[in-house]
C-alpha cells in the first residue's frame, strides 16, 4: 500500500507520461464505426484516473464534501488510509489504459458459446467469459490468457448491439468541457430538475470506459461478485447501500469518484455538486501543472463565468454538451492505434 506522501512519487512519474506513449491500449477493427469517440473518451478516462491518483496530493485540509465516504466508505474526507487505496488503484488504472495488452472491442462477434454453461469462448483469443452483449449489457471485460506467450490481454468490450449498449447509451464524449465553462449545478446540483446529482456523469462515454479500467486493472480487486456475495452495485444510490469494504471493491464507486473528483471547481455532498471555496480547490485539471488536455493560447482564470461559492445564482445558460466537449490533444493523451487481428 502507498504511503500517502508517496503521492509525491507518483505525481512527478504522471508529469513524464506526458512525453507520447509508444505503447497504449488498442482499439479494435470492429469499433471503426465509433473510433473517433472511443479514441477521445479513452484518453479522457486515462486522464481523469491520473488526476484523481493525485488530486488530493498536498492540496488542503480539511476537505469538503462527502464523496470519499459514500463512494469507498471513507471514514470522512481526509482518510488517509482510503485516500491511500484510491490513489493506488487510480494509478492501475491508468497502467491498465497504458498498456498495449489493453484490447476495446465494440462487438461480441467474436464470443462463441460453450455448450450450454452459459459461458463463452474468444475465437480470436483463448480467453473465456461468462458474459456476452446479448441486448443487455452496457458492456464489460474479461483476460485471456496465453500459455504459450504468458501474457495476459485485458480485453474491455463496450456493447453496441442494443440501446441498452455502452456505444448506443452514450450522450456526451467527454466531460472536461465543465472545467472550462457553463454551470454544472444546473444538471448535477442540488436544485436541478433531473435529480441526478453525479449520476449525470453515467451518460458519458469516458465515464463508462472508466468502469471498465478499474475490472482491468485487477479483476480479482473488482469482480462481478462482490466480496459480501452482492452483485456489483452501479450508481450513487445502489453503492451507498454498500458495506465499506464492498465499496473500494466497486468498479463503479471508483468511476464515479474520479469524475467527481476531476470537476476541480466543485465538491459533491450527498450525490449532489457543490461550488467549492477558492482555498478549498485542487487544481484545474484543464490548467493544471500536467497539462491535461487542452492547450491553452493565454492563462485563463478559473473564475470566469463561473460563481465563487455556492449560494451565488445558477447560471441559466449552461454550456451546451456536445459542442463543448472537445477532442484532446494534449497533455497525457493516450495514443490509441487500431488493433491488427493476427
């Protein structure tokens, strides 16, 4: 387990991943007709993983908010020991995203079923699953493993068969588009109609892929069946009803935490996002010392456009989805190249 002022180590090794990757997950040939979203909403995942390993990083004390504790059973924000265990698995998941063993696949062509067990074959691979698309699942991920190389491929398969489909659910890219502009407690506060709080984040793509970093980076650490004997629980309402341990072993507690927690300008207290004071708020992802994703022509002030605290008035002109989630280019983004069946 990292000590936390290791944090330090791991925030200078995250600076030289900003140098381009010359390896990083694959995108396979049957995801073409999402390659460009995929390619976006990777990097964004990858890059919401390394900020969250460091957020907290020398950053104030104490911390606002409640997300720790109702995603991973802190108790309180400033846990070290949880802090601890979100960092490290943060960081594997950005090794899961960086690593040319990390295979996306977009259909379950490729899965054949064995007999009748209710599990499947990779006919390309030899990996097995007990899982297949089938008009039902968002998507997830499995290992095949070679005897004859010993190398494990960490394949994710985000399902596009069905609305139901990570790739047909989707409505935005990307979500850093709120660290640059518009008011992101009109969909995720507490006064906005929908009531999603930081459920709103399960609509994106980055999100989703996300989840499924966290089962690559160690499936035993994030099974299906969690360690009490539930299902995984996906949401804010369903993890809160977990047990402490169930929760750090949750791929969603941790999918939805790093996106909560890469929305710099704002803390979250019972699902809901708040506007955090200046001297409580980590630094910008999008301004930050790694220069993540966006190059910027000027410095640009956190405070434009944007209320200092949290009872100021709602803006009621938030910035429109998806034109304002745009590519990245920059930064620690994940080179992603087409994958080759051989």
């Amino acid at each position: 387990m990292l000590a936390f002022n290791s944090l330090h180590l791991i925030w200078c090794l995250l600076l030289f991943s900003q140098i381009p990757l010359a390896f990083a997950a694959s995108i396979s040939e049957d995801c073409d007709d999402w390659f460009s979203d995929i390619d976006d909403a990777l990097a964004e995942a990858r890059d919401i993983a390394a900020y969250a390993a460091t957020r907290w990083s020398g950053r104030p004390i104490p911390r606002p908010g409640t997300l720790l504790g109702d995603m991973l059973g802190s108790n309180g924000e400033d846990d070290d020991a949880v802090l601890n265990t979100a960092a490290h698995w943060f960081t594997e998941a950005v090794t899961a995203a960086d690593s040319p063993n990390t295979l996306v696949h977009c259909k379950d062509t490729h899965l054949k079923p064995i007999g009748t067990t209710g599990r499947f074959v990779d006919n390309v691979a030899t990996g097995q699953t007990g899982n297949a698309c089938g008009g039902k699942l968002r998507g997830f991920q499995y290992n095949d493993n070679n005897p004859n190389t010993g190398i494990t491929t960490k394949i994710i398969l985000l399902c596009s068969d069905s609305d139901n489909g990570a790739l047909k659910a989707y409505k935005t890219t990307q979500i850093n588009g709120w660290n640059d502009g518009g008011d992101l407690r009109i969909v995720a506060g507490p006064k906005a109609s929908s009531g999603l709080g930081i459920n709103y984040f399960a609509s994106s793509l980055s999100y989703m892929i996300l989840h499924e970093l966290m089962h690559a980076a160690d499936s035993r650490q994030f099974p299906a069946q969690l360690p009490g004997g539930m299902r995984e629980a996906y949401g804010y309402q369903a993890i809160t009803g977990l047990s402490p341990g169930d929760k750090q072993s949750n791929a969603d507690s941790y999918a939805l935490l790093g996106c909560g927690w890469f929305m710099a300008r704002y803390y979250w207290a019972s699902s809901f996002c708040r506007v955090a004071k200046p001297e409580d708020r980590p630094e910008n992802p999008a301004t930050s010392g790694l220069k993540f994703l966006l190059e910027r022509d000027s410095q640009q002030s956190l405070h434009v456009g944007l209320p200092e605290i949290d009872d100021a008035p709602l803006d009621q002109n938030p910035t429109p989805e998806r034109p304002h989630f745009k590519k990245s280019n920059s930064g620690t983004v994940l080179r992603s190249k087409k994958y080759q069946a051989v």
